[in-house]
C-alpha cells in the first residue's frame, strides 16, 4: 500500500501538473460516499473523483444520463465528509453531470459553482472536446478547476451507439489530438482519456504539459482513473478488459453477509459482549468499544452507535499542508 506520509499536502491542479513534470504517475479512484472515500484517502490516493458513474454503481442504472445536479451534491458531501475525517490530502473533483453544462453558458457556471460552494469539490469535470473549450476557460477563470474527459464520454453514449473504444481511425485520432490541445489550451488542469488506443493517449500525453489520466487507455498516460467498485470487484457480471480487480468484494461481502444471516438465525449474534446490561455500564460508569469499525478507545455509552465515519464538519478538520514547492 501507498505510503501517505511520503506525500504530505493538499493535492491541488499544481500538484499533478508538478508530479507531471517529475514523471511521478498519479492514481485517480471514483468514490460516492464517506467511508470509502474515508479509506481512499487513508491509503494515499492522488484524486477522488465523484463520477456520475454514480448513476450505474450506486443506483443500478444502465448508464449516466438520469444523474441530477442534486444527486452529484449529496455524494460531494458525503465524499468530502470522508476526506477531511481522514488525511484531507486528496483532491476532490465532481463530474458534472449529463445537461448540467449544455444547455446555457450561465447554468453552466451555476451548476459548476454549486458543486464547488454546497458539494466542497475542489475541481470539476466536463466531457466532450473543443467545444468545450470557451466553457473550460470560463470557469477557470472564474476560479473553478477544470478537468477535461475526451474519447469514450459516457454521456453521449447514444451518439456513440454505446459504450465502444473511440480514436481507432486516423481522422478520429487527429480530431483527439486537436480536442485534448483545446483543453489544455483554455485552461484545463488535466483530461481523462477514456477507452482510446494506447498509442494514441501515448501521443496526446506527450504532446501536452497537463497531465492525462486514463481508463483504458493503456500504461503511457500520467496517471490512471478507476471505478473503485470495478477495483474492488463488486460486481462479477462486468468484466471490461481495461479493469484490474484487487479484490473480490462481491465474495467476501455475501460470505460475511451469510455469516451475520446463520448466526442471527441460530441466535448466535448477539453475544454478551454485544449487548448492553441495565447495570454493568451505568452502575460503573463503564464505557463501550466503539460500533463498527469506530475508534479504538472506549466510548461514554450515549455515543454508543455512531457509524464508521467520525462526526465532523464538511470543513477540514486539521490543517492542510501547503502543495509540495516543486
Ligand atoms: O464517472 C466516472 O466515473 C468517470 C470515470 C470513469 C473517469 O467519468
């Protein structure tokens, strides 16, 4: 595992650019709620994005389209709860989801704003090429980071005519090329190159001094974006070649699952040492271990219960470090 104390710091668009320029790779992961974004960024992730990939993982949806302004705000939230409950050291970027940025210029920055004052994202992410380009450069300069997406964009799945590898051709690959130079030029702190050919996200990553995070998109670009359930093999039935499982969630969560089911029938959970006594606790002013997964020390027992991510503020918590001088 990543050590976190060998990178102190807040992750900020300079950091990546610098981690760039030092041929230093950076590790990107979805996450949409506070505990695992919590455990992320214990183990020393660069970027924590909040992907409208949401709309699959978490809501069973076939693709991203349904995902609302409302619904990317609530998984900030609970994204930026977990960071700052932990090291706060990863950058936290927000998809902006399907028809959020297209419709108008001015809802556009509303909505980028919005993730950024009510979801405390740090960056957002747009997809789509060089005509997002006067948007990228607007928001930038507005003080909203921008992250471009360019290849397969879920979004457009419909236009695409599914969820297919882009830049095969010479006149598609030039058109990436052209789209990934735009961004960089309007100001775009990074691109995400999805599902391409891996010589072409080689040559796009070259030819720009921002950084690329690929998915699927083979070795060569500056870092690598996962879906953290992909990661984590939660679901057994999705199976993409550009995927690395290292682990298998989808076992061990029914294993444990079946485990509390047994035990619950043949009443072997709870044991005495689950359970509360009129006396024990009052009578001692004893405390309890704290509920699942909580904090080692013992507990005043009004604050048994509490779940696995500490009670704080949005705000973090402890001071952040500057971004390492380069
Ligand atoms: O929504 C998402 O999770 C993404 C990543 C796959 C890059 O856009």
């Amino acid at each position: 595992m990543a050590d976190p104390s060998r990178r102190r710091g807040k992750v900020t668009h300079l950091t990546l650019r610098e981690m760039k320029r030092r041929g230093e790779r950076i590790a990107m992961l979805t996450a949409y709620d506070a505990s695992f974004a919590r455990l992320c960024d214990q183990a020393g992730v660069d970027v924590l994005l909040v992907g409208d990939s949401l709309g699959m993982v978490i809501q069973g949806m076939d693709n991203t389209l349904s995902v609302t302004m409302d619904q990317m705000i609530y998984h900030c939230q609970a994204v930026a709860r977990g960071v700052a409950a932990a090291s706060g050291r990863a950058m936290i970027v927000a998809d902006m989801p399907f028809l959020s940025y297209q419709a108008s210029r001015e809802e556009a920055v509303r909505n980028a704003g919005r993730l950024v004052k009510e979801g405390h994202a740090e960056a957002v992410k747009l997809e789509g090429g060089a005509e997002w380009a006067d948007l990228a450069r607007r928001l930038s300069r507005l003080g909203v980071p921008v992250m471009g997406h360019i290849g397969l964009t879920p979004q457009s799945v419909h236009t695409l005519g599914g969820f297919r590898v882009q830049g095969r051709g010479e006149e598609q690959s030039r058109q990436l090329l052209d789209d990934a130079r735009a961004l960089e030029e309007a100001g775009c702190f990074a691109i995400v190159l999805e599902a391409i050919p891996k010589e072409l996200a080689a040559e796009i990553t070259a030819a720009l001094t921002i950084p690329t995070l690929g998915i699927g998109a083979g070795p060569d670009c500056d870092g690598q974006v996962l879906v953290l359930y992909d990661l984590l093999g939660m679901n057994e039935e999705f199976r993409p070649r550009f995927v690395k499982r290292y682990e298998n969630l989808a076992v061990r969560v029914r294993s444990a699952v079946g485990n509390y089911i047994d035990e619950v029938r043949t009443g072997q959970f709870p044991g005495p040492e689950h359970s509360f006594s009129r006396d024990s606790a009052a009578a001692s002013g004893a405390g309890v271990r704290a509920a699942a997964g909580g904090g080692e020390a013992d507990l005043p027992i009004e604050d048994a219960g509490v779940g696995c991510v500490p009670r704080c503020p949005i705000v973090p918590i402890r001071p952040i470090q500057p971004a390492r001088a380069g």
